[in-house]
C-alpha cells in the first residue's frame, strides 16, 4: 500500500517516526501504529532558492535556522550596522552559538503576529507603541516590549533600533515569496495604555512593568480573529495566491499565568492554535497546514532530555526534508 512512498528520516528515528508523501494519505490510525508513519500529499509552490518569511515562536527559530541550512534565504534580517544600538541586556548566546537579530525576532501569540503586519504594511489606525523603561544590572535601559528581549541604553537609540527592525520587517512582508508562521501560545499579556499585544510576559526581561502591562488568554475567537486579519493583510498587499504555510509549535508553555496546572493549560493552549489553523486553512486556498506539531508530539524522543520541551535537532533536520519534499518544484 505504500510502496510509492518517499521516506524521510535520520539514523536515529529509524525506530520511530517515518514521514512520506503520497498521493494517498493514510486514513487508518491502526496502520499508523504499525508503521509509524505520517503522510502528506505534495503541493509543489516552492523553488528551492525561494525566500521565506518566517515568523513565530521559538521553534519557529529553529525551524529558520533549518531553512537557512537548506538553502532558502530566510528573512527578517536586520542590518548588522545597526547591532551597536543594542544595549548589552539585550545580548543572550543561543542555541546557534552566537548572538545575532534572530534572538529578537520570535513572536509567541497570534496577536503579536497580527501587529508586525499591521506594522509593515504602515496602517494608519495603529496606536503610539510604548518604551518601557526598567533597570537591568544596576542600569538604566530602555525596552521595546513588543519584540524579545530588545533593551536599549536611551530612549532614543530604542527609538532608532525600532525604526531598523521595522524596516527589516516591512521588507521581509514586502518580498517574502512565501510566508511560514508557527503560532506557540495563546496566553497572551497585553499593555494597558494602548491595548497592543506584548511579545512575551513581563516577567520575561523586565518584571518592573508589570503594573503597564495586563494578562487575558486568548480565546478560540481571539486567536481566530487575530489570524484571519493576519492572513487577509497579506492577501489584500500581496495577493491572494502567495502561499501561506501555518503551523503549531510543539513546544510546550514553560509555565502557565492561569489558576491550573501547566499540562492543562498547554493542551488547552496548544488545542485552540491546532483548530484555528485547520478552520483559516479550509477558509483560504493559499493558507496551507504543515504537520511539525503531530510529527513531534507522536514521537516523544523527539524532545531533548535535559528539557523535555525544546525539540531535537535531528528531528528539526527530518521535519525540514519533510517540508522540502512536500512543497517543492522539482
């Protein structure tokens, strides 16, 4: 029955999942206890040189440092004359080895997805961002809340450095031939004086802001509502036949803001991304779903050990090839 399969898998998975493409998707979960397989009809929109805008939770990071290896050009990018605007806060040694814009650029919920489009295609009805200004090792810095991690020595480098990853943003919504976003959470913390998403809790980086910032779970509307702007943006800018790649980030809530315990409120979180991107999928013919989420959480060696959250290497690598074979020309 699937012989005409292609699999894809490394050494060490040989034992664990398989992944192929067939015309023929399998329909019987007892087949795929057996076999270990997930399958996937190909949808070649591809090139392999093509660029990729990708944007969304950490895994999304990994996920771009995969796609770099494989040969597309990856955007957002930020111009490197614009590193020293950083203040030394925002410097952290990541998975990659060393620190660059990719540390910055992760989004968690799909409200602050939605406000780096609102934000590229310049909206007149976006409100004044913030500048939250906090202590960092004794020093006086400045923060921009809706991106990670960004700390700035004054108010008005912040300002420039916002301009710049602005601008890197813009270009990447401009010129992206296909977009890859990978939604992480729903919980979601939100400032106080203009309503707009936050990129992470305030705990994240500068607890002093707290008292700026409030917390509300984003519910299946919330999140439904979020994406389907998100997607019609792009629509309405870049037409209607770009494709549009959504996927769930398996890695799970490092902990929960609400009054239950944190494997329940990851699988609540993690159910409503998983049925918003099936409904926005079945709404638009360009908005395609792509399994990273099912791949790892049928595969539990696909997490590190010493975590238990952030995903193997090896399986980022597979899910990769996955990808490539699923959705290029060749």
């Amino acid at each position: 029955m699937f012989n005409s399969f292609k699999s894809y898998f490394l050494e060490k998975e040989a034992k664990t999942i398989l992944l192929e493409t067939s015309e023929n998707v399998n329909h019987f979960w007892a087949r795929f206890f057996k076999k270990k397989k997930i399958t996937q009809r190909r949808a070649p929109v591809l090139r392999q040189a093509s660029t990729l805008c990708t944007m969304g939770s950490c895994f999304a990071n990994e996920l771009r440092n995969a796609f770099t290896e494989a040969g597309f050009r990856i955007l957002p990018l930020l111009e490197s004359g614009s590193y020293n605007l950083f203040s030394n806060s925002s410097y952290e040694i990541p998975d990659w080895g060393k620190w660059d814009e990719r540390v910055h650029y992760q989004w968690y919920n799909p409200a602050s997805l939605l406000l780096e489009a609102r934000i590229a295609f310049s909206l007149d009805n976006l409100p004044d961002r913030s500048v939250f200004p906090c202590k960092k090792n004794g020093q006086n810095v400045y923060q921009d809340p809706y991106r990670r991690l960004v700390f700035a020595d004054s108010e008005a480098k912040l300002i420039e450095l916002r301009t710049e990853m602005d601008h890197g943003i813009r270009t990447a919504f401009e010129d992206a031939e296909a977009f890859v976003f990978t939604l992480g959470l729903t919980e979601a913390w939100w400032d106080k004086s203009n309503k707009l998403a936050l990129c992470a809790d305030p705990d994240y980086g500068n607890p002093d802001s707290k008292s700026s910032c409030f917390f509300q779970n984003m519910n299946f509307a919330d999140c439904y509502n979020a994406m389907e702007s998100l997607i019609t943006l792009i629509n309405d800018k870049r037409g209607s036949s770009i494709p549009i790649f959504l996927s769930v980030s398996p890695i799970p809530l490092a902990r929960t803001f609400r009054n239950v315990d944190v494997v329940i409120a990851n699988s609540n979180s993690k159910s409503i991304l998983r049925t918003v991107a099936a409904e926005i999928c079945e709404k638009y013919q360009n908005v395609i779903y792509f399994p990273s989420y099912e791949i790892c959480m049928n595969d539990q060696d696909s997490f590190c050990k010493t975590d238990g959250r952030h995903v193997n290497s090896y399986k980022v690598q597979s899910i990769i090839k996955f990808f490539r074979d699923s959705y290029l020309i060749n």
